[in-house]
C-alpha cells in the first residue's frame, strides 16, 4: 500500500471508513464528489456533492508558482518577506496557526477557518499532494496560507496536483520562505493579529488594507460557509438488522465532511442550514434529534450564529436528543447564559489533550477554533487581548448543565453537559479528519443516547419518530 510521506495514525482513521478504503487499498483513484450516504444499508441512490479537489481533476493548463517576492505585514508593524504561490494575489485576515504535521488539505478545505490567513508551524507543506475525495468541504476557506518551505512536486500515487495548483484553482493566495517560528511565537504572545500579504510591489496599497481592515469574525462568517437548503443525505438508512435508522438534523454552520460521513453511518441524516429554524425543521423533516457543527466566527454574532443558537436550544427545550460540536458548543454555552470570548491564540492542530472530568481519561484531539465558553466557577480563561466576548444573557435551555471537559493546557471548558437533557457538547472534533480518534467514541454515545429516547418516548425505531 502506498501510503503519503507524513501518515499518522489519524490518516488510518479516516481512510478505513467507507468506499474510500477500498479504492485506496486497491490503488483505484476515487471518483470525484462527496458522497456520505455511500456504502450506508439501505440507501440506494445517495446525493452526490462538490468536493474541492475536483477542480485538480479537470483539463487545465496548470502553471509552476513564479516564486515572485512577497511581503507579509502585521497590524503590529512586523513584517516579514517571502515567495508567492497559489494566485499571487493579495491576501487579508486574521493571522492564526495550526500545529499539525500533516492533513493539510482538510485544514484547507475546514470551513472553520473562514476569514483567517492559516500559517502551517510544520516546515514542510505539500508533500504528499492534494488526494481526490478526502477534503472537508466543497472550497479552500483560509484567505491566505503562510509556510516556510512549500513542496513543488509531491509524492504520492494518489496525487491529483500540489497545493500551490489547488489554491490557484480556488483563487487563495499563499506566501512561503517565512520564518514561522518566529510568526507563531509572536501570535502567541501577542494574541492573533489582522494581517496582508502579496506581492512586493503592493506594499504601500498593503499598508493601506491593514489601516482599513476590520475582525473578520466582525462578519457573519457561518452565513458565508453554510447551505442554502437543506437536504437528506442517505434516504432509507438501515442498521445490520435492516431497521430504519433514526433520523437526525443536522444544522450546517460550517461542517466538515467527515462529520457528516459518520453522522450518516448511525443516523438517516438530513443536511440543514444554520438558518433554517426549529419549528420548520420539525415540520417539514420530523426529526429524532438535532446536531449543531462546528462552524466560523464569533459565536454571538446575531446573523445565522444565532439563529442555529436558537434552534438548538428550542431543541432541548423540547427534550430532543442534542449533540453540538465546536461551535455547536459554543453556541450551547450560550443557550446556557455562559459569556463566550476571543482566545489569545485558539487551539488549532491534532494534539490537544482534554480531560474528561467524569472518568478522568485524557483524549488527544483535533481541535480549531479561537472562541471558548467561559467556565461557570472560573470565568474566562486565556483570553485574548482585546477582551472580545459576548454579552451575558439568560439559560433558554430550561436545563441546568455541567462542565464534563477541560483543556488539559490551560484549563479552558471542552464540553458540557445538560443535567437531566439528552445534549451534551464538545469544543474539539470526534471526527479526526486530521487528528487522532481517541475521541470518535462519542458519536456512538450521542447514537446510544437518541436510541434510549426514542424506547423511552415509546416510539419505534423502525418508524424514526413517527414519520
């Protein structure tokens, strides 16, 4: 088996789920699209979707990076000079880091990173190409992308094109020859910054962008990412003993597609948008559950942020099994009355550990985002800077909660649950689509939880809530 030059046992994960693992295996390139229903009992003619890589896969004159002089400024006035890659335009947004060594094209493709300039702390990027089939969304959502040493030809058999094609395909500029090192220390002792790049020339239009520009999570960044309608993914869903599985709403406020592909391995799956409300999603869907997805920006934001807030907790208030992820999380926070804040730098990468306080288990995780819940006897931890955070209002849940995980670092909430509610949340990615699957479990703890409900609502699995 030819496996990519940095595989992990995250890589593992992924790649033994679904009709990915064996076409892989085989040595057969995957076909284009997104395809979560594929392979799931029962379903006979699942919806196709756009994933990014298939732009690598149609007939393009494609062009090596000019290596052009490029220059990199903060809003604090550092600056740093570099090479042009991808579209060699210029790039504004929130600097941000993520430490992971390798799954670059699902950091890419995250919908999470909307709005930001993603720096890459491992040196090397780009070795084992962009691979058909395994991205996190249909485009590449970081506005720009920062790294020391991009790799010009990949290794891998699997290989579709490198990443300085893929972002010139989407229109994201890039810049490397950058001292990351000292980058990420700075964003870590000084918070993350608003930033520019591009090309040397452009320094003085640069400058003046930096003076002008605004937080992107200013912005309603979950509108920008999420679907306009919604959709069933895997129509007559079955388990082993040909049951319908239960059905399960799912509000898109920037989810990946791995999340997706195992929601859809335990729950007939409807893909919702962040602003589809509940009293609509019911009528028109009849769900047994609701999940809340990660997702960009200011949690608090009162575009679509809020209106999936309002949604989920109309949910547990109507004692509906509830599972929320990252920003899903957050949004639960505060449902719950909790302020959410601004991280000085955000966990961003593959190894953050986090400590289930029932059991006292330690999970490596996959984790992104730059917002955090503040802890009900601690209040807000780590905090970034400029003090952002939302305003305190009131418990809508008509639920008492209690924080289950932490940070191991630095102590921040990881997750919550709701006393005598079927919900529970997490801050990091179950998923590991990149990162480890110590986690993973948990979305057989939310199926388990959604089928107790339904036995104790005294309806049939078989039927999905009455349907």
């Amino acid at each position: 088996m030819n496996l990519p030059v940095c595989f992990s046992p995250d890589s593992f994960s992924r790649i033994k789920r679904g009709t990915l693992a064996v076409l892989l295996m085989s040595g057969t390139t995957p076909s284009r699209g997104f395809v979560p229903g594929a392979g799931v009992s029962g379903v006979l003619d699942p919806p196709s979707f756009a994933d990014a890589a298939d732009l690598l896969l149609e007939p393009a004159e494609r062009q090596q990076a000019s290596g052009a002089a490029g220059l990199l400024l903060l809003a604090d006035g550092t600056r740093y000079e570099g090479r042009l890659f991808g579209s060699e335009g210029i790039a504004q947004g929130e600097l941000v880091f993520t430490t992971g060594m390798c799954g670059y094209q699902e950091s890419l493709t995250d919908p999470s990173f909307a709005g930001q300039v993603l720096t890459f702390t491992w040196p090397l990027l780009g070795n084992y190409g962009i691979l058909p089939g395994i991205s996190e969304s249909s485009g590449v959502h970081p506005r720009g992308v920062v790294c020391k040493q991009l790799m010009k030809t990949p290794d891998h058999r699997d290989s579709v094109g490198s990443v300085h094609e893929f972002l010139a395909a989407h229109g994201v500029p890039g810049i490397e020859g950058v001292d990351t090192r000292s980058l990420t220390r700075r964003v870590r002792e000084h918070g993350t910054l608003l930033c520019v790049f591009g090309p040397t020339e452009c320094a003085t239009e640069m400058k003046k962008i930096l003076t002008e520009m605004t937080p992107p999570d200013a912005d309603d960044l979950v509108a920008s990412v999420t679907r306009a309608d919604a959709v069933l993914l895997n129509p007559g869903a079955q388990d082993d003993d040909e049951n319908s599985l239960p059905r399960l709403a799912a509000l898109d406020c920037g989810i990946k597609h791995n999340i997706l592909r195992e929601l859809c391995q335990r729950f007939e799956v409807v893909w919702c948008p962040a602003s589809m409300d509940f009293d609509t999603i019911v009528s028109e869907w009849h769900p047994d559950a609701l999940f809340a997805s990660n997702g960009p920006g200011d949690p608090a934001h009162p575009g679509d942020a809020t209106s999936a807030r309002e949604s989920l907790a109309a949910a547990v208030r109507a004692d509906m099994p509830v599972m929320g992820i990252c920003l899903g999380h957050q949004l639960m926070g505060l449902a719950a009355g909790l302020h959410t804040y601004k991280l000085r730098y955000g966990h961003r990468g593959a190894n953050q550990p986090v400590v289930d306080l029932q059991s006292g288990r330690v999970y490596i995780t996959s984790q992104n985002h730059g917002f955090a819940v503040e802890d009900p006897n601690k209040g807000m931890l780590a905090p970034h800077p400029s003090g952002a955070r939302s305003e305190v209002g009131e418990n809508t849940l008509e639920a008492d909660f209690e924080v289950r995980h932490i940070n191991a670092n630095d102590r921040t909430v990881e997750g919550l649950d709701l006393v005598g509610k079927p919900a529970f949340t997490i801050q990091f990615h179950p998923e590991a689509c990149p990162g480890p699957h110590d986690a993973s479990p948990l979305f057989d703890r939310f199926s388990e939880m959604v089928a107790d409900y339904l036995v104790g609502d005294q309806r049939a699995v078989v039927k999905g809530g009455g349907r």
